[in-house]
C-alpha cells in the first residue's frame, strides 16, 4: 500500500487516486473527469517522445504531461 | 428576466446574433417549446441532431464552422419543436469558451425541456454532466447512444434499469441509422422529469438552501437555475462568481463566502465533497444499469497500438498527411482540368454567343474577365471537397485527437501544446475555420498566439499559385516545391510561436489535458455534410468576394491612365491599374519582381489567395487573349459531356496511384504549358519566381481570415498580425531572392 504519485508509474501499471495537489490548474477538470479519492488509473503508454502519458480512468481515455501527473498522488 | 446572467461571452460576433436571437426565442416560445441537445464530445450528438432534423438544420454562420450553436425546427405529431443543438461539454463549470456557450444557453435562453446525449460505454463520466443538470431542476429525457460500441467493450446497459435509477425517460437511440429518434422527440414533449438528483452530505444541503432561500427573495435569477447558482458558488466556480459581481449580487457572493467559510471549519471541501457525492451516485447509477463488465480488446486499443506506438507512431502520421496530400491533388486534377478546361470554354462560348448583341466593353467584361476568374477560383473546388472530406474524416474519426498526442512534445518546445497543432493543421485547409477552432483552447494567450501564427500555415487557396508557378518555372520539381512551401510556412509559424511565447504571449500556465476519444467510422452522410458546407463557403465566395475583385481589376484595367487610349482597350500596362502598381514595384525590385504586373496581382490577393492567379491570367494575357468562339447549344453540351467522361475516366484511374510509393518530380506538369503558365516562365527568373511564392504564401491574411482574427481577438491583434506578416514576407523574399540568385 505505497503512496507515490502518477508519474512514477510505467505503461501497463495501474493505482488508485488519493488526491489532486490543491491549487493545481487542473484539479477541477480531473475531478469532473472522475478523478476522485477511490478511482483506478492506469497508465497505457507514453508519447513518441516520452511525453505525454495516456492514461485510462474508467471508460475514458486521456494523456497528461508528466509535469502535471506529478500532482496526482496513487496508491499502488 | 434572465438576462443579468448572461455570460462574459467571448468576444465573437455572436454576442449580438446570440441576444437578438434570444429575444426572437422569447417570443417564440408561447408556440412551439425549445429543446436543448447537450452531452460530452463525441457522443454522437451531432450526427443525432442531423438525423432528428434532417434537411431543416440551419447552421448559423455567425459563430465560426467546427464550433457553433445550432438550431432547427421540426414538425413531430403536429406540433412543433425549435431544436438548439449545443457544443459538447464534460460538466457545466466551463473551461473554455464552446463550453461557455453551453452554459450560457441553459441560463439565458430557459429551455423547455434538456435531451441529454449519453454514451453507453461510458456511462458514469456521463452521467457526471446528467446529474449537473438535474441540479439545474430542468425537464430532462436522456438519449441512450452508442449502445453498440458499449457493447464491443463488453458492457450490456439495460435502459428500464437507467430510466428507473435516474427517474426521467430513457430512450435508447442509434443516431447513425436514425432509430429511436421519433420516440425520443415524443418522449421529451410528453414525459420529461427533472429526475433524482444528487443527495450532497447534509452540510452542503444546508449552504445550499440557505443560498437558494436568498436567491428567492431576489427576481433577477432565473428559478430554475438557483440550486446549481448555490452548488457553484459553494464549488467556487470562477466564472459564476465573477457574473454574479458584476450583476449587482455582491451580497449573495458575500453569503456565498459565509457559507463557504462554514464548510471549511467543519473540514469540508465543497469542490472535492461535490464531485465525490456525484461521482458515488453516477457509479450506484451505473451499476444499476450494467449488471455484468466483460472487458475485451476494443477496436481503439488494438488501432492505437500502432498510431500512438513509440516508434510507429510519428511516421504513420506523416504517412497520413502524406496520403490525404496525394488523394487531394491526384484524384482532383482531372476535375479541376474539366472546370477550368471544357466547362469554361462551354460557358464561355455560350456567353460569346448570347451577348453577340452588346457592346464590346460589356462582351470583354463577361468573356474576358468574369468567367475565366471566376472559372479559374471555381476549378479548385473539387481539390477543396477532397481536402476537406480528408479532414473531416480525421476529425470526426477521432485520429485528429492522436495527432495532437504526437505532437505535444514537440509543440511544447515552441511553448504550446498539442491542442494548439489541431488548429494548425486545419489551416492547411483554410484559416478562417481554423481560426474558430482555437475556440477549444483554454488560454486566452494561446488562443491569441495560435491565430496570430495561423496564416503563415499555407491553405488551399494558395496551391494554385505554387502549382502555376511550378509549372512555369520548375515544371521538374513540383512536388518538391510544392512541400517545401508548406514546410517553410509551417517553420515560420513556429519560430514566431517561439518569439511570441517569450516576449509578448506569455504562458498562462494551467496543465494540458487531452482528450482521446475512442476511433469512430464517421457517417459517410455527416462527413459529406462537413465537407459540402465548408466547399460551399469557399463557392460562395467565388460568387461574391471574387467575382467583386475580379471585376473590380477588370475595371482598373480597362481605364486609361495615359491619353489617347480608350476606354476598355488600353494596354494594360497603360491602365490605371498598371500606372499605380507601377509606382508601388520599387519596393519589390530588391525581392526580383519589381515589375508593375506582379506587384499589381499580389493586391487583390488580400481579397482572397486564390485571386492571385486569376489577376496574373487577367494581366500577362490581357493583352492576346482572344475572344472565344461563340458556341451553339448543341456543341457547347458535347464539348461539357466529353470533358466531364475523361475527368471520371482519369480520377478513377488516379485512385490505385495513390498507394504508390511517392515520386517527387513527376506531376504538378498537368498543364506544363498553358498559356498563363508561358507567359510567367517568360517574365520571371527562377530566383524571382522563388521569392515570389515565399512572399505570396507568407505576406497576408486574406480578408476573411482577418475578419476572423478580429472577430475572436478584437481588432488591434488583427491588425498587428497583417503589418507583422507583411514585413516577414518581405523580408523573407529578400533572403530568397538574394541567396537564390547565386544558385539558380
């Protein structure tokens, strides 16, 4: 049950979400988009260029920057 | 009463379309109830709407192409119902401005009834937004869409269980073969809910009867709204707040406040406390409605495993790109040879014969100005449709969202992000709908900065341009000229996004979120749509905005600027026209086209690009061209029915090319040698030539891009980008011309 936060993660590893960092620009949208205490993440693969991420959250596919993911902090 | 809400909306030309609208919505209303469509993006809204109202959809033209409120009005039963179909939004706390939009309509315009998209296969991110309306206790009936798709992904979503979970009707709906669409109209005119909302924890139902007790005493909020006010005020929603303020409801945002400082010492967070409560409810929802989730391997999985793969991916874009380039000129250029070759000689020739009566300057101005200008524009129609039939099918299919995933790494490193290449790759097509598509960044800055780079992407108009050019000049390399103008525009965009994001533009910050929608076959039905209406536009403007300038060129040339000539058969050189481009071309002479005939053609290319090519025909032939022959009925129709069998006849010979391995060099010599084409080989060198094009594809929006710019911008940024482009073509021709000159 270790704490870390999404951009840790490697493609094909999934986690539960703890919390948005407070103040984050995007923290309302990623709750809208179901990013609330509890939710199973998974990480799909990473860009080209290793960034950005896509990531699946229930049945909804989106990338985020890795800079952005470092706000995101799961549960293994 | 309402109306104190309306929304700080983006400066659009809208504002004033939208209120006037609203007023005629108003009056309307006591007939024939209003219905709003809202849902997420991509869930099959639009191609629902297309089906319920069919041919009577009216597309406003006042708020841009990809993003737009639209209405129709249709007959059900005898009664009728004004459809308002709105843009997709994930929740109504609005990020960008089409999901303002959204939000503004179900404040101000006091729909009668909401019909609420949703895709099955994503059911609880769905039912986020269903149950954000039901806060706004407005009627609701609910589309159940997509059930196809859901059950690819293994999910089997029971509609009674849905319609007795969220208490409003249920209908299940497959838009694109048009089923359940009667139902679903009957439904929202008989049997709207406004449904079980969210319960929140007893706290916040305390703050927000308190807020709604207050708003009651008050008549300037519409009462149907109050609970969501109350829920976004607690939210913190900026937006609402800063509405709100500038209403005169400083008390109810000093109450709000109290409110909010109540739920922080009892440890609450209203924003996280919100959306967890809905959350928890669209999850018991959901569960209701899918008994049983047998995951599988979805078509999207299994295609993005090679358009995002690591190594595959960027070079199948490019692939992409590659093949919607060749599909546009290949398949098209026999067509675009019928309009300008056998269609115009046709037309010209019946003209010839119908106006035998009139006067000489009259005949000139039909035969010799009109019809082959108008002629030359309309001859890139068929390009057009095929280019933009390519784009539709990559946005609509869902590929366009991939492409702005690949690109982010790169585009982050000119200080933007992926969102911003969308834009940027439909101004390849045509800037001014590109320009409404930065609607769907969320920063003011970016918005700016994307449309102030926009024109330097080279759009279609332009093609025929280079292609006359290369037929004239470098008939061997083409499509390598051809390519290098597309790559050359897109660097300069990119050096200035670059300059602009460090001095002026600065990055607002905020996070990137891309949405990646799962891949859809498009409805060949909407795809043809998208693609119709956007070609129409650019005919539309052949009809109005060239066949202006090209008459209006015509009449420049026709008047004498030296004595002795007469009117209408001047020299062109001794026109009006030709005297005034004679004293601006000294500006050009360090680029290597300082003649009076090249500077006179770049002028109306302000008007429109694709003028440009239709002034250098009215200029360098003006003086040889020949009166067509008059042209009987009868053999006017064989010479169009002749040429129209060997266009089909080599465009679908042209389709198995396609999939050949690129050859530079070999085609854009379709007409090698056609008049317009010696006569330029004739007055330009090779360097000049050169310059000619970089300055072309680089030296100004057209008009209706500018409109565009100031119409999302105001007018100062538009003015900015027209004197800033101006002085890069310039420059940039410059360099050409110089360093051209010891090569060439």
């Amino acid at each position: 049950m270790s704490e870390t936060t999404l951009d840790t993660l490697r493609p094909g590893e999934a986690a539960h979400i703890i919390g948005l960092t407070p103040g984050h620009p995007l923290r309302r949208r990623l709750m809208e988009l179901g990013f609330i205490r509890g939710a199973k993440v998974s990480v799909l693969r990473t860009a080209p260029m290793g960034d950005p991420v896509e990531l699946r959250l229930g049945g909804t596919e989106l990338a985020l920057r890795r800079a952005d993911l470092e706000s995101v902090r799961v549960r293994l | 009463m309402s109306l104190p809400l309306l929304e700080p909306a983006p400066r659009l030309p809208i504002h004033d379309a939208a209120a006037c609208l609203q007023t005629v919505s108003r009056l309307r209303a006591a007939r024939a109830p209003r219905a709003v469509i809202v849902g997420n993006p991509n869930v099959g809204k639009t191609t629902l709407v297309n089906g319920l109202a069919g041919t009577n959809l009216k597309v406003g033209n006042w708020s841009g192409v990809t993003v737009e409120k639209r209405e129709a009005s249709l007959t059900f039963q005898g009664r009728s119902v004004q459809l308002l179909d709105l843009p997709g939004a994930y929740s109504l706390s609005p990020h960008t401005p089409e999901e303002l939009i959204t939000r503004t309509a179900l404040l101000d315009e006091a729909p009668e009834v909401a019909i609420n998209v949703l895709d099955a296969g994503n059911l609880e991110r769905n039912l986020y937004l269903t149950l954000q309306l039901m806060d706004f206790r407005m009627p609701i009936v609910v589309a159940l869409n997509l059930v196809d798709e859901a059950k690819d992904k293994g999910m089997t979503v029971e509609a009674a269980a849905l319609e007795r979970a969220l208490g409003v009707p249920v209908i299940e709906t497959v838009a694109s073969r048009g089923n359940g669409l009667g139902q679903l109209i009957g439904a929202a005119l008989e049997r709207a809910e406004v449904g079980q909302g969210v319960t929140y924890p007893a706290e916040i139902e305390g703050s927000v009867s308190r807020l709604v007790a207050r708003m009651a005493q008050l008549s300037t909020l519409p009462t149907h709204a109050h609970r969501y006010l109350a829920l976004s005020l607690l939210e913190g929603d900026p937006s609402i707040r800063g509405r709100l303020a500038a209403t005169g409801h400083a008390d109810l945002l000093a109450a709000a406040d109290r409110e909010a400082l109540l739920l922080d010492a009892s440890g609450e967070d209203a924003l996280i406390t919100v959306a967890e409560a809905r959350y928890a409810r669209a999850a018991q929802i959901a569960q209701a409605a899918i008994p049983q989730v047998v995951a599988r391997r979805t078509l999207t999985d299994r295609l993005d495993s090679v358009a995002l793969h690591r190594w595959f991916g960027i070079p199948v874009f490019l692939a992409t790109v590659l093949l919607v380039f060749r599909l546009t000129f290949s398949v098209a250029a026999p067509f675009v040879a019928l309009i300008g070759g056998p269609l115009q000689d046709t037309v010209s020739g019946w003209a010839a014969a119908a106006l035998s009566w009139a006067p000489f300057f009259l005949r000139e101005l039909v035969v010799g100005a009109v019809i082959p200008g108008v002629g030359t524009v309309l001859s890139f129609l068929p390009t057009l449709l095929v280019l933009y039939l390519a784009m539709s099918f990559l946005e609509d299919s869902g590929y366009m969202a991939r492409a702005a995933f690949l690109a982010d790494r790169m585009m982050r490193s000119i200080g933007l992000d992926g969102r911003a290449f969308i834009p940027l790759i439909l101004g390849f097509g045509c800037n001014v709908p590109a320009v409404y598509a930065t609607r769907t960044l969320e920063n003011r800055s970016d918005r700016v900065l994307v449309s102030m780079i926009l024109p330097f992407m080279s759009c279609s108009a332009r093609l025929p341009v280079y292609i006359i050019f290369a037929a004239a000049l470098f008939p061997k390399q083409g499509s390598v000229l051809v390519w290098a103008m597309y790559i050359l525009g897109m660097a300069v965009a990119f050096a200035f996004a670059f300059v602009l994001r460090r001095t002026s533009l600065k990055n607002e910050g905020g996070g990137v979120l891309l949405e990646l929608p799962p891949y859809r076959l498009p409805a060949p039905r909407v795809l043809w749509k998208h693609a119709w209406r956007r070609t129409a536009s650019f005919a539309r403007r052949a009809r109005t905005t060239v066949l202006g300038t090209v008459a209006v060129v015509w009449l420049l040339l026709a008047i004498p600027a030296v004595s002795g000539s007469k009117f209408a058969s001047v020299r062109p050189a001794d026109s009006l026209f030709g005297t005034v481009s004679m004293w601006v071309s000294p500006v050009f002479a360090p680029l290597g086209f300082g003649t009076w005939q090249a500077t006179g053609a770049l002028v109306p290319g302000f008007v429109a690009k694709e003028v440009v090519v239709a002034t250098l025909g009215q200029i360098y032939l003006g003086e040889q061209a020949a009166t067509p022959a008059p042209l009987g009925l009868f053999a006017g129709l064989k010479t169009a029915a002749l040429g129209t069998w060997t266009a089909v006849k080599e465009s679908v010979q042209a389709i198995p090319t396609v999939l050949a391995l690129p050859s530079l060099g070999a085609d854009a010599s379709g007409d090698a040698k056609s008049p317009l084409a010696a006569a330029l080989a004739k007055a330009f060198t090779p360097a000049a030539g050169l310059a000619y094009l970089v300055f072309v594809l680089l030296y100004t929006p057209c008009i209706a891009t500018v409109g565009a710019i100031q119409a999302e911008h105001g007018r100062k940024i538009a003015w900015i980008t027209v004197a800033y482009q101006m002085g890069t073509a310039w420059v940039a021709g410059l360099i050409v011309y110089q360093v051209a000159r010891l090569f060439l």
